[in-house]
C-alpha cells in the first residue's frame, strides 16, 4: 500500500479531498525543478470538456503535423510525437505528474515544439498540470459528469475553467481561448481569457454552414465573421509562424470534410479549425489536416467482420454524449437498434437512470452490463440503470437485458443481431483495462475510494474491439 493510501485510509474522504491538492502542487513543484522545468519552452494547446476532448485533441494534432509541425500528443487514448503515436494504457486521461514530465522529456528528444494535451477537471482541481505553460485553451463543452468528485456542477465546470485561468496568466503565450458559443457556459470561459474565438453551429465567431451528414462523416464551411485576435501578443505569434511557413492567408471560408461520424464531431472539427485559423495556418493546411484523421480508436469505430449489420464502438458515457449518439444514429438505422452500456463504480450515480432512460427511449433492445464495478455492487449498478429503462417502456427479458459479465453480454447483444440492425457498444471505447472485485469488496466498499488495494479491487486486461471481433466470428 503507498503511502497515498494510506493517508487516505487514515483521514476523512473530506479532509482527504481538501488536502489532495496540495500534495499534487508540492509534487508538482518539486518535479518539475527536479527535471528542469521540461515543459519550458513547449507551446501548449490544452484541450477540456466533459465530451469530445480526445476527438478534438487528435484532430488538432493531425492538422499540425499535416503542416508540418513538430507537434506532439498526450490524450486519454494515446500519445506520441508526429506520426509516432502509442496507446495509452493508463486509466486516466491526464497522467500522474511524474509519468506527465517523463513523457514530456522523452517526447522533447525527439523534437517535439507544440504539444496537444487533453486536460480533465481531476487534474485542474489538484493542481497536477502546474507548471504546463498553455498557449491555446480549448473547450469542447460542459455537461454532467464528475459530480461524484466534484460535489456540485458549478464546481466540476469552474475546475475546467482553471485551465484557461492558466493560459491567461501566461503572458509569454497567446492568452487564446477556444469556446464552443452554443454551450451555455461559453461566456464564463470567454471572460477567464484575454483573446477568444468562438465556434458554433447556432452561434460563434466560426460557424459552420451547409452542413451535410453521412454515416461515413460531415461536409460543411467553416465561415469566420470576423478578423484574427488584434491583440500584440497575438499578432507577434501570427507573425512568427508567418515567417516559418511563409503561407499565412486570411481566407476566412474553409470547406471541411471530416472523417470522424457524427453531429458532435462537426464541433469538434469546428474547434480543431479554430486552432489552425487563430495559428495562422493556411486554408489548404487546415482543409487537408483535418480530413487525414480516418479515425479515433474507441471513438465511432465501425467493426466489420463480415456481418450483415452495423457494430459500433464509442467511449460515450455520459448523458449527453448518448443523447447526442442516439439522435445522430436513430434515423439511419434501417432494422433495430440494440444498445449495450453499463455505468463506473465510485462515480455519479445520478447519471444512471438517466442513461437508461435515453437508452430505453432511442433504443429498440438495451443491454445492461458492467463497465468497471471496481468495489461496489455489479448488480446494484445495473438495477439503477435499468430503472430507467424501465420508465421508458422497457420490459425485463423482452427488450430489456441484464448481463453482467461483459464479455457474456457482447456475445449476447451481438447474436440478438439480424440484417441491417445496429449494434452499439458504449462506456469503454479504446481502454485497455476492467475493473472488478477484489476478494475482499463486499466487506470493504464502505471506505473510501482506492483502486490500489487489490483486496478491493482487481484489474484485468480488455479490448472492446478484439472482444467484438471474437463475438463476430462465432
């Protein structure tokens, strides 16, 4: 047991929770002047939201690197350096600080100037990205989640909100916030910084028009009302990246074709150009860099075995992702749409229902199944959830299934399949690992959260596609 455990076991989760902070600023501090301060001298283009951050970060990292930058990547499903990309096997999106600077350094000998990196409200409330020097602040938007952490949604969301606190106070950087203007918290964020630009499908400075949706992606211009950030620091940036590309343009119209499914993903390409505008990149650059994303592992990935209907694996866990998944999917959907989900122990419990009722209403056949217990009760979890499927029609053993083991109910969901259906698989998308009981779950689940302690809780290997794949070929 580490020594974070052991305080935790030691001291109220309340107490525990007031202090975490400090203890991740003091190590922080310490590392980064231990290591030399290795994120001096990176630009940084940190990327928050409850949905739509890796998708968004992946993008603006392939479009830098299409221009030819050095750019580098640190998200919840991978990281890297230009094309150099590896999985992310750690289950969390921002990394402890000492795996943070150890990549940073290793990712600073291979040549890396910019990098894209997905920042979650975990790491901005304890202070685990202190000394990250961000250049541009993204947010993709703000919905329910986390509360379980955070207490409140005003918290959860000004947690995000720290992260452009942090690029406004760096007066070296661009002092640039990227704000989706249709989220109803968009004018908090654009008040947190100096320099905005805004984006939208409803409202924002960049807006997309003519929008044409296929199940294979989305066509739409990209229209900016307005000219780049006046400010001097910013027009020094433009500049200097000016003379490194000798191609800056001011065309402020660009045709997006973006290979990513989905309405949600027409704002995340939104944000994506965004960047590349406010960088000054030119319109074929931002065009072309971002219709060479094919694809995010675990986001809308398509797994065709052969099968005479469509399989589908997102990460979508929260309220509004499935809401927004469901009404993108509904209405292509030729034959029955049979959706498979479950719910995380030790988070919030208030989304389950909810989600089971989203799934009861858009679905034609729920599955309901783990999506890592850790040490609290599978059943439990899936009678929340189910609840709510129940309050939208659904009937137990008629269209409505609960199968715990995960594996037991993709085979389950997958055999349910017939011609031109769509099965849907949410909750775990690229991770490489589940979480369950330990031995000793039952007798302990009343003390604080602590994935750690294998008496409580034990990790097993997992791959959502290769699992599909199995299911598939019989």
């Amino acid at each position: 047991m580490g020594f974070r455990s052991i305080v935790k076991k030691l001291i109220p989760s309340t107490l525990f929770k007031t202090i975490e902070p400090y203890g991740h600023l003091g190590e922080a501090v310490v590392l980064n002047a231990v290591n030399g301060f290795p994120l001096r001298g990176i630009k940084v283009i940190g990327v928050t939201g409850t949905n739509g951050k890796t998708s968004t970060a992946f993008l603006i990292h392939k479009m830098l690197v299409h221009a030819g930058y050095k750019a580098g990547l640190m998200t919840t499903v991978a990281y890297g350096v230009g094309d150099n990309i590896k999985p992310q096997v750690a289950h969390m999106t921002s990394v402890s600080v000492p795996e943070l600077l150890k990549r940073v350094k290793a990712m600073k000998r291979q040549g890396m100037e910019w990098l894209v990196l997905e920042t979650t409200s975990h790491a901005l409330a304890q202070q685990r990205v202190w000394g990250v020097g961000y250049e541009i602040a993204v947010m993709t938007n703000v919905t329910h989640e986390h509360l379980d952490y955070h207490g409140t949604f005003d918290r959860y969301r000004d947690a995000k909100r720290k992260m452009f606190d942090m690029a406004n106070r760096n007066k070296r950087g661009m002092r640039l916030g990227i704000v989706n203007a249709d989220d109803p918290s968009a004018a908090l964020f654009v008040s947190d910084i100096k320099n905005h630009i805004t984006y939208g499908v409803k409202e924002g400075d960049m807006r997309a028009k003519h929008i044409q949706q296929k199940p294979s992606g989305s066509r739409y211009m990209a229209l900016y009302k307005s000219q780049p950030p006046a400010a001097p620091n910013v027009r020094q940036r433009i500049e200097e990246i000016k003379k490194q590309t000798n191609n800056l343009e001011e065309d402020a119209e660009y045709w997006i074709n973006c290979r990513l499914p989905g309405s949600f993903n027409i704002y995340n390409s939104l944000a994506a150009v965004s960047v590349g505008h406010a960088l000054g990149l030119s319109k074929e650059q931002i065009e072309q860099g971002i219709e060479a994303l094919e694809g995010v592992e675990g986001r809308m990935t398509r797994i065709d075995e052969g099968q005479n209907f469509d399989v589908i694996i997102d990460y979508a866990h929260t309220p509004d992702s499935f809401e927004k998944l469901f009404k993108d999917l509904k209405p292509v959907v030729t034959g029955k749409l049979i959706v498979l989900f479950g719910s995380a122990g030790r988070r919030d419990e208030a989304k389950r229902a909810v989600q089971g009722e989203l799934a009861g209403k858009y679905a034609d056949e729920v599955v309901v199944t783990e999506e890592d217990d850790r040490d609290m009760d599978g059943n439990e979890i899936m009678e929340q959830i189910a609840t709510g499927a129940e309050k939208a029609g659904k009937v137990r053993d008629k269209d409505l299934f609960l199968v715990h083991d995960r594996t037991e109910a993709i085979n389950f969901a997958i055999k349910r399949a017939r011609r031109g259906d769509t099965v849907l698989l949410l909750g775990k998308g690229h991770e490489k690992d589940i979480l369950r009981n330990g031995p000793r779950a039952a007798e302990l689940r009343h003390l604080p959260q602590d994935d750690h302690n294998q008496e409580r809780v034990t990790k097993h290997k997992w791959n959502e596609i290769g699992s599909v794949r199995k299911a598939l070929r019989g």
